[in-house]
C-alpha cells in the first residue's frame, strides 16, 4: 500500500495557500501489530491543511482515510510522526486537553451517522452542549441555537422525531447540525454521503460547503465524484 499525499497527487489546487495552517502532519504513520504481521493502516504521511481549506481525501478501500481522519480528530494515537493543530501536538497533549480539541475545535461527521436512538434529533444536537463552553453571541439559549442550525438545514418538522423515524439524509443533517453547534473551526467528515443518494448527498455538501463559505475548514473523506465539486482541493490516498 502507497500513500502518496505529494504536490503530484493534488488533483485539484488550493486557494488558500496564503492562509495560516490548521494541520501540519509529519512522518504521520499507523501500524497495528497482528499475529500474522503487523498491519500498515497509514504509510508515513506529510500533509498540511491550511484553514479555510476544502480538501477532499480520496482513495481505495483500505488505503487508510478513516485512519487519518481519526487520528487528526484526537481519536486515534499514531504509531509514529506528528499532528499539529494550530501549532500544538495532538498526541502531546493531556487527555482533558485533547477532549477539548474534539468537543471545542472540531466536528466530526460518520457515514453510519451515530446519532443516539432513544433521543430526538434535537436532543441529539444538543448532546454537544457544554454549559462551561457554551458561547452565545447572538443572546440564544442552547436550545434556541440548536433549533436554529436544524432549521438551517431543512429540519425545523422533525425535532421531536428520533434518528430511526428520520430518512438517511436527514439524519446525516441532524449529525451535522450537532458538528456545528460548538462552532467548530474544522469540520471532519468520513464519507458522510456513503449511504445517502445524490439528492440527499447534495444536501449534505450543501451543508458542508455553507461552513466552508463562512471561513471554516473541511476535511472531507470521500469515495464517489460529487464531492470533488466542492473542494478547493484534493488529495489521493493510494
Ligand atoms: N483496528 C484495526 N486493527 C487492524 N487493522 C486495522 C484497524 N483499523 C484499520 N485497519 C486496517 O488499516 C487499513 C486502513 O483502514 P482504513 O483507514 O479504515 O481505510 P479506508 O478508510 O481508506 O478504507 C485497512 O487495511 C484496515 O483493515
Ligand atoms: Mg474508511
């Protein structure tokens, strides 16, 4: 397995060269050991990710989007290398400190959703809300905010209905809604429009590429075409 991530495989140019980076990724490797050998998720990897980037990670089955999606979201410790967010160490920090990145910093979106069943799609924004953190600059309570970003995103009607009386598209939005309710800088999201037809696919890009316009930054892993259209830049995974 090769991962190229080099100035070659950029399909697609960037205009944000001139901005500060958000990521910088160095040496970046992932190994899994296994009694058969051990088990190459992530060939080392440099990569910067400049804020108010789109990019959009492409490439096989296997050849480890996931992997470095969970690792630049805290989740996932490297075998070896770097990730720099805003110039900190990731893997440097305390766990407290690095919850604080994933709950304040980021917002992550799944292709299986993860919504909560047994709450309504309000109550599953809200699950992002930290009364400590919470900061409202246009005087709405929590609750007021989050019904404000579902209406955004076209689900004003289904507040009280839990994710399993929900199409696949709109509970992809309604994990959305709750990525966005701490006003995350980065958005990252691991083939959100995996189980969502191109209607439903358009809506969630459309979502995404709305918190792009308003200066955030998206890193987008992606296995079909349509999310090409949205980024300022793409990388291949081989
Ligand atoms: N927890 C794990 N244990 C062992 N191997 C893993 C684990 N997670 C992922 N892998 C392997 O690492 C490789 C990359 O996985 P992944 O990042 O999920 O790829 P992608 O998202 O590009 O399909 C795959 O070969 C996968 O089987
Ligand atoms: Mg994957």
């Amino acid at each position: 397995m090769t991962v190229t991530a080099t100035p070659d495989s950029e399909v697609k140019q960037s205009t944000e060269k001139n901005s500060s980076p958000a990521y910088e990724v160095s040496g970046l490797e992932k190994i899994y050991p296994g009694r058969n050998g051990d088990v190459i998720a992530l060939k080392p990897l440099d990569l910067t990710i400049r804020q108010g980037e789109f990019l959009s990670i492409r490439g096989a089955s296997g050849s480890g989007k996931s992997t470095l999606l969970m690792i630049l979201g805290g989740m996932a410790h490297p075998s070896s290398g770097q990730v720099l967010f805003e110039g900190k160490d990731l893997y440097q920090m305390s766990t407290g400190e690095r919850a604080c990145y994933r709950a304040q910093s980021i917002g992550f979106v799944f292709q299986m959703f993860h919504l909560a069943p047994y709450l309504n799609i309000l109550e599953n924004t809200l699950l992002a809300y930290h009364k400590r953190w919470f900061c409202s600059d246009d005087g709405k309570t929590p609750v007021e905010r989050a019904k404000g970003i579902l209406t955004q995103l076209g689900l004003q009607h289904r507040l009280t209905h839990r994710p399993a009386a929900l199409s696949a598209g709109e509970r992809q939005r309604a994990a959305i809604a709750r990525a966005l309710f701490n006003r995350p800088k980065v958005i990252l999201a691991d083939e959100p429009t995996g189980n969502l037809d191109p209607d439903n696919a358009r809506g969630v890009f459309e979502a995404l590429q709305t918190f792009h316009q308003e200066g955030g930054t998206v890193a987008l892993v992606t296995h079909g075409e349509m999310g090409a259209d949205y980024a300022t830049r793409e990388i291949q995974l081989s």
